[in-house]
C-alpha cells in the first residue's frame, strides 16, 4: 500500500519552489547563515585589531579603564549568556525532535536571560555616565595619570558593547517572533530550520561577548 501523502504535506508546504527538497532548502539556509555571520566575525575583527593595538601601545591606561569598569556586573552578565545559550540549545534540540511546547519554553527562558542581560547592560551604562566615563567634554578619569588614552579604552568599551547589545536587541525581536510562530505550530521534527539558524545567531552573540569580558573586564584583574 502506498504511503499516505498526509504526512508530507506538513514538511511539503514549506519547500520552496527553488529547491528539491527540504534538505537542500536546510543547508541552503544554514549555509547563507554562516556567510552572514563570517561577514560579522570580520566586523568585530576589526573592531578587536583596534583594541589590541591600543592596548599594546597603551598598557597602563588600558588597564586603569578596566579596573573601573563593573566587574561584577560583567560577569554576572557572562553567566547569563552563558545560560542561554544552554536554554538555546535545547529549544533548538526541541524544535529537532518535534516538541512545540517544549520549543517556547526554552525560547522564552533564551529570550528572558537576553533581556536580563540587557537591563544589567543599561545599569552600567548609567553608572559610567554618572561618573562621567563616557569619552567626550565631560570626560573624567583623575584615577589615572593618563586619562586622555583611558578615554580611548572607554570609547573601545562603548562601540564594542553598544555594537553587542545592538545585536542581542534584535536577536529578542527576532526571537519573540520565532516564539510565536513555534507557538502556533509552524516548526515540526521535519522543517525546524529557522530555529536551528536563530540558534546559531544566538550562539555567535554569545561567543562575542565571551571574548570581550576578558578585553574588557579582566585587563586589571590577571
């Protein structure tokens, strides 16, 4: 007896018109996904190049700027993406072997750790503003002897995390959509390759952020 053609139709309506088959349709995706994020690891590579050849040039002032930044604060945010990306993982595992719940949930625990990061973000944000850390007029850093290069570190400090929290922002707008479409049942074990892309574009934001904690915070505390 031939196979009902039921089970295919909820895999078949998501096939393009350009592909074979689904599978083509997933490592296509997957594939244009790691050229966007090569494109991005060559945008921050070349914010980290600048870092490193300031920080080579000025050491001291380098590590001035890092004892004022919040320690405890940057680590804390560490363990949250940490954290997420734990839940991201298994959402995405989730979306692999078919459970819609289970998908939103770990979706909505990724998306809450991400806007907890934010909110800690945007309190260290405020507090350099207070104490006039933000490069400018009212600039500020009498701690050093050297505080128009500890200016530079704090301007490496704000573009790079700026650039970062930008990132994060639209991986929770981009990810709330997801959540949603998941909650309405559009991912199967079939077709969930849009999960496993938002998974890897979490994943990378992550991996960024793993980096700049020890640029950024763990200068003056080897």
């Amino acid at each position: 007896m031939p196979h009902s053609s039921t089970a295919a139709v909820p895999a078949s309506k998501h096939l393009q018109f350009q592909f074979e088959d689904l599978e083509q349709q997933r490592l296509s995706s997957t594939l244009g996904m790691w050229i966007f994020l090569a494109t991005e690891i060559l945008f921050f590579g070349a914010l980290f190049t600048g870092y490193l050849v300031y920080r080579t040039l000025y050491p001291q002032a380098w590590m001035d700027g890092s004892r004022a930044t919040l320690f405890n604060i940057g680590t804390t945010n560490t363990a949250v993406l940490i954290c997420s990306s734990l839940t991201m993982a298994l959402a995405v595992h989730a979306a692999q072997i078919g459970q819609r719940k289970l998908i939103v949930i770990f979706l909505l625990i990724t998306l809450l750790l991400g806007a907890t990061f934010l909110g800690l973000k945007g309190f260290e944000y405020y507090t350099e503003y207070r104490e006039h850390h933000v490069p400018g007029q009212n600039f500020q850093f009498p701690e050093s002897a050297d505080p128009r290069h500890v200016a530079i570190f704090f301007a490496f400090y704000f573009v790079m995390t700026g650039l970062h929290a930008v990132h994060m922002t639209a991986g929770l707008v981009v990810g709330s959509f997801i959540a949603f479409f998941a909650w309405r049942g559009d991912y199967t074990a079939e077709y969930h390759v849009t999960v496993e892309n938002f998974g890897l574009y979490w994943h990378f934001v992550d991996v960024i952020w793993i980096f700049l904690y020890p640029l950024l915070y763990l200068v003056a505390h080897r």
